[in-house]
C-alpha cells in the first residue's frame, strides 16, 4: 500500500476529486493547510497599506492505494490540477506499512475494498 499525498490549490478540488472518482479511488480526506513554496507568499494592498501574505491556502489530499493504483492516481492529480503556473503543487508518495479499518479489525489491502 502506498499514501499518495497532494498539495493543490484550493479551485482545483472538485476537478481533482471527479478524476479521482473515475480512477477508482474510493476514498480520501482532504484538509485546508496554508504554506509556501519557492513563490514565498506575495504582497497585497489592503486599504491603502501594503502587506506580505507569507502562507498561501492550499488543500492537502490524502489517498491510500494498493500499490498498483499509485501512478494511476498521480496521473489523475497531475492532469487536473495543474494550471501551468508557479503554485500549483506537489505530490508526495509513501509507503505504507500497516491499515486497520476500526470497526472490523480488518487488516491489510482488505481496508481499501
């Protein structure tokens, strides 16, 4: 099993997520997270005065997959949030060595189904 994790702007969700759905993936969280990349924020006018917003929001997208989903499921997330532009996103992919659903004590790649 593998943790495919995926920093996107936040407008691409739902696009991300319908991909997601096509591929198979039967589930996910997703979080709100702020942070920076190599951009390192902007500046803003606010009434007159200006400001650095140092942490831009993103979504953070947490998906477990058998291992033979995992560049099926990055493929899906590259195509649909990039934009082509600086801020976009990263994908991350872990291993992951133990999953137990909670209200069975299934354990293994018997979670994911």
């Amino acid at each position: 099993m593998k943790k495919v994790e995926a920093i996107i702007k936040p407008f691409k969700l739902e696009e991300v997520k319908d991909a997601l759905s096509k591929v198979s993936v039967q589930g996910l969280t997703v979080s709100e997270v702020k942070g920076f990349g190599r951009q390192k924020g902007h500046k803003e006018l606010y009434r007159g005065a200006e400001y650095v917003v140092e942490f831009l929001p993103k979504i953070k997208l947490e998906i477990v997959v058998v291992d033979e989903m995992v560049e099926e499921v990055v493929k899906a997330i590259v195509e649909t949030a990039s934009t082509g532009r600086i801020g976009d996103g990263k994908i991350f992919v872990l291993p992951v060595d133990e999953a137990v659903r909670i209200r069975t004590g299934e354990s293994g790649d018997a979670v994911l189904s």
